[in-house]
C-alpha cells in the first residue's frame, strides 16, 4: 500500500493545476463576494491552457471553458477558481465524465464514458 500511494505522489497532474489557480490571485486584493462577474479570456502562462468566462475578482467564479494545450477541455460551473458544480470534462483522448465536481475533481453523481463505449454512471467521492 506504501508504494502505491508514494507512485501517486510522483504523478504529475496535468489538468487543474494548483499553479493555475494561484496565477490570477492578488493576494493583496480583498475578495468581494458581491462583485459583478466580468466575463473575460485568459491564457496560463504556466501551462498555456486557455480559460473563457466569468471572473470575480481574479478568480474564475460562475460559468466558464477551459482548454488544455493538448485538446482537453473542462466546461462548466466554477467557484473561486475550482471547478465545482455541474460540468462535463472531455479527456484530450475522448473520454467523457459529465457531472458534478467539487474542487477540480469529479464528486457527486456523473457519467464517464471511455473511447471504448464502457461506461460508469453513479457516485463520486
């Protein structure tokens, strides 16, 4: 068990990255919840992924598109820069998960199909 969880700890991420979350954040700023959205596009300079929709105070926060340099591509609900809500996730190789997220993860009930056809509907943790 102790080797499986240090190989997962090695596994570069390659989506929702923690550095892209940070990159838009002054943390100077004072967060105001009650701001008007402004939708606006935004390229990563960390990772060259491409994010179009709502912004509140420099956090991707309502409906929004983001799009990974190799094709994949998450569009959805977001709240203070983390996917969360309803969304459906296309991997860059065609697999599909639509459903709810929680903090850039698949979380609550969804739907993911493989290239194959195989598919898993149901629950999230």
């Amino acid at each position: 068990m102790v080797a499986i969880i240090k190989k997962a700890s090695r596994i570069k991420k390659k989506y929702f990255l923690e550095e892209e979350f940070k990159e838009t954040i002054d943390p100077n700023a004072i967060y105001n919840p009650m701001a008007k959205a402004v939708k606006k596009e935004y390229t990563f300079k960390c990772s060259g992924a491409r994010y179009i929709g709502d912004w509140v105070g420099g956090f991707r926060h309502g409906q929004g598109t983001m799009q990974w340099k190799d094709g994949a591509r998450y569009e959805g609900q977001w709240s203070l820069g983390r996917a969360t809500g309803n969304g459906v996730f296309t991997h860059a190789k065609g697999e599909i998960y639509d459903g709810q997220w929680r903090y850039d993860k698949a979380h609550g009930y969804g739907t993911y199909i493989h290239t194959n056809g195989a598919k898993y509907e149901g629950e999230w943790f």
